[in-house]
C-alpha cells in the first residue's frame, strides 16, 4: 500500500504494524505489553535515558496499573517522547544526508 510513500509514511506504517501485531482484538495494550514492547523493538532510542526524570517517569507511568490498557493514539505519543529526549536523535541530527 505504501511502496510509493515517503520514508517517513514508511516508518509510521512499520510502527502501526509492529504495535497491531502485539495488540489484542480491541487493538489495545496492556502498559506491562506496552513497556515491554517499546524495550524490545524502540530499545536503541530508549538506552541511556534510565537516568532522565521524564524517561523515568514515562516508564513508571507504564508500571502503575500494569494491567491497564492504551490505544494507537497514546503508544504513538510514548514513542515520540521517547525518541526526542533519546540520546541516539542527537546522532540522527549530526549525520549528514547524502541526498
């Protein structure tokens, strides 16, 4: 469906497909689920950031009312606040595109 999308409609497509795989059939997560997916599948944006009060607060976030579920909505806006306060954006940013 996206083999003429741009790399970012790509990577948004590859992030709806890795949550829909993990979700139930209400298309939701448990936080235990949720916390446990974005460590096995985001773990490069998230390593190094233990240490940051928001991370941990995000995190701890995840592990009160474990069995509580979320949305599409609420991971996507997990993933993205843990990627721009990851270490690893900051390396995204220096590279130079060869485009």
């Amino acid at each position: 469906a996206l083999r003429k999308g741009s790399d970012l409609e790509k990577a948004f497509a590859t992030a709806a497909l890795v949550y829909n795989s993990y979700a139930d059939p209400e298309s939701k997560l448990s936080k235990a689920e949720t916390k446990s997916l974005l460590q096995s599948q985001f773990g490069h944006f998230m390593q190094g950031q233990e240490n940051k009060p928001k991370y941990q607060e995000i995190i701890s976030s995840l592990d009160e009312e474990s069995e509580n579920k979320i949305n599409f909505e609420d991971f996507m806006i997990l993933l993205v606040s843990l990627t721009l306060m990851s270490d690893l954006l900051q390396e995204i940013k220096n590279v130079k595109s060869t485009k």
